[in-house]
C-alpha cells in the first residue's frame, strides 16, 4: 500500500486520467486514508457502494483474500463531482476476487475505478466487468492492473471494459496492465468505446417506445452486464436505480 509523500500527478501511472484539481483539493492526508480488510480462508465478503454527491471523493480499499476465500465488490459512481474508488487486492490460494463496476453522469466530472489485483500463490481467479455510460463532457477511467507473481500458476485473470458516449464531448479510458511472471495462466482483458445502437432505437420507436424510455432501456440492459454476478436481485435492483437515476436526472 504505502503512504504517498506527496500528492499524485498526471505522471504516475495510477493517476494518468484523474481530475488533478480535484485530487489538490482532496489534500495528501484524505489520499493516504485506506481502509484494510482481512477475509478469512474460505470465507465470502460482498459489499456494494454508491459514489454520489455524499459520498467521499476518493475511497481506497486494501484486501487480503485467504486461501478458497471470495471477494466480491459491486460499484455505481454517479457522482456529480469527480470521484474515484481504488480497490487494492492480494490473493491467496485458490481466491477469488469478483469487481463489477458502473461509472455513469454528465457534467464535467471525472468518474474512475482503480484496481490492483495480485495474484500471488495459485489456482486463485478474478474477474473484472466495468460499464461506463457518460454525456457533455464526463469522463468514466478504468485502470486495472493484473501482477502475476511466478509461482502463481494455474491463475485465472479477466477484464472487460466498455463505454457508452451519449454526446461527442464526452470520452472514456481504459488502461488495462498485466505483470505475469508465471508460465501456465490464463489472463484476458477486452476494452471498446461506442455509441447507442441507432437500428435498436429505431425498432424499438417502430414499436412505440418513446425516445427516453427507449435510451433507459438500451442503457440498463448494457450496465447491468457488469452487476449481473451479484446473485442478489434485491441489491442489483438497487445498484440499477442508483445509476438510472443519473440518466432520468439528465437533459438529453
């Protein structure tokens, strides 16, 4: 983990994307406050958070996962203001490590998911799905990075990265990183940025469904891709609301 010194800039890997400003305005001590969980061996830990306009800012976590044990974190950032949740994971034997976030708003924030995932004895897995939906000129970031340490074999690692751009001045970034010093992984990492599907809309105004409802349709059903191994319709329905709440609170 380590406590920085000083306060990050543009040139450190893990802030290439951040609102800078915003990170000055924060102050070294709020970056330096981590909040450390230990999950047992063979244990499950799920937790879900919402980033909105109550919530802190910056919010950076330090797992330990034991040997069998699950780690599972679920995600909506739809602050009005930049924010950024950082999730740093170590992995025991036969781990798993579940993260499914969505970034989504307009307005000029910058909205980012931070991993580090550290694979360090094997058989362990993880498995990282982001969804960001932005407009005016929001930015959603993913900075993911897999460490592969050489007597980890048999690691399964996964991320999958899309966005969704609702308007030309928004934009989106996805730096995936893998560190692998073991032979016999299986690592994979897929990123694409894009726009609505013009050919659903219009099939779905050819069938009488009103331009905004048919952009909350197209929308959940592209988000929710990243919450769908949550198992809990109760608490994904939540997560759901939280992040079309967004949308329906926009102009466009």
């Amino acid at each position: 983990m380590g406590e920085l010194a000083t306060l990050p800039t543009r040139r450190d890997e893990a802030w290439r994307y951040a609102d800078i400003s915003a990170v000055e305005a924060l102050g070294l001590e709020a970056i330096n406050d981590w909040r450390v969980l230990n999950i047992a061996a063979g244990e499950t830990h799920r937790e879900t958070f919402v980033l909105d306009s109550a919530a802190a800012p910056a919010t950076r976590l330090q797992v330990t996962v034991g040997a069998g044990a699950r780690a599972e974190f679920f995600a909506v950032n739809a602050s009005n203001g930049s924010a950024r949740l950082e999730v740093e994971v170590t992995l025991a034997k036969g781990a798993h490590f579940e993260f499914g976030g969505v970034t989504i708003g307009g307005g000029d924030a910058t909205r980012e998911f931070v991993t580090k995932t550290v694979h360090a004895e094997p058989d362990a897995t993880s498995n990282q799905t982001v969804r960001a939906v932005h407009w005016g000129t929001a930015t959603g970031n993913f900075l993911g990075e897999i460490n592969v340490v050489r007597h980890a074999q048999k690691t399964d690692a996964a991320q999958d990265f899309k966005a969704l751009l609702l308007e030309k001045g928004a934009s989106a970034n996805a730096v995936p990183q893998l560190e692998i010093f073991a032979d016999d992984v299986k690592c994979a990492h897929g990123a694409t940025v894009g726009q609505l599907d013009e050919n659903a809309r219009y099939y779905m105004a050819a069938r009488g469904i009103v331009p905004d409802m048919a952009q909350r349709l197209l929308v959940q059903a592209f988000i929710g891709d990243a919450l769908v191994e949550m198992g809990d319709d109760a608490a994904q329905s939540e997560l759901l609301d939280a992040a079309l709440a967004a949308l329906e609170k926009s102009a466009l």
